[in-house]
C-alpha cells in the first residue's frame, strides 16, 4: 500500500506546477532553472538557467545546445511556478484513487470469502 501511495506522490508532482508567462526582466532578476520561450517566428526552446545580457536571452537545451535569442524576437517567455490549486488536485485525486482502491479489496475479500484470487 505504501509503494502504491508512493507512486501515485511521484505521479502527482508534475501537476503542482505549470508555465506562467513572465518577462524578459523577470528571467534577469529572477534567473529561473528553465524558461519556455517562444520566438516570433513560432520556434520553441526550453531554455536550462537562462540569463539575459544586453539585449539577447541566453541558455542552453536539453541536448546541449547553446540558444541566444534577441528579447525583440521573443513572442512569449514562461517559466515553471508552483500552483495551489493543481496539488489541491493531485492531493485529491491521489486520496480518492487510494480510497477506492481499498474499497475495491475489500470487496474483493468479501466477495471471494478470503480465498486467494
């Protein structure tokens, strides 16, 4: 019961956060781990520890690649915050999951007389 409660937190942890669009200001004060950018021309990189200097944002992929990007090309920049009401959610969700999981053992049980299935 514990490993499946276990997996079901693990499962849940995505949901605690979503992209939020921020500025190009935002990402040089607040020099996030990752920022979803968008260019004008429609490409999108998800930028590792982006810094922006002068006027291009700077960072690099999932693959290694060293991205620059003139904050003039940028359509939209985002970045990862924790959301209150998404892990109210998961929180929830994981409680009734488990919930009728045990619901469904017991009847299992009562059904099958504790015999083995």
């Amino acid at each position: 019961m514990r490993s499946l409660l276990l997996a079901l937190a693990l499962l849940a942890l995505p949901a605690c956060t979503s992209w939020r669009s921020t500025s190009a200001d935002a990402v040089s004060a607040n020099e996030p781990s990752r920022v979803r950018v968008t260019t004008t021309e429609g490409s999108r990189y998800t930028l590792y520890n982006a810094t922006v200097r002068g006027d291009s944002l700077y960072g690099r992929t999932e693959v290694g690649t060293d991205v620059a990007v003139a904050v003039a090309d940028l359509d939209r920049a985002e970045t990862r915050r924790f959301s209150a009401v998404k892990t109210a959610g998961a929180a929830v969700g994981g409680v009734i999951a488990a919930g009728a999981l045990y619901l469904g053992a017991i009847v299992v049980y009562l059904v099958f007389g504790g015999s083995t299935v």
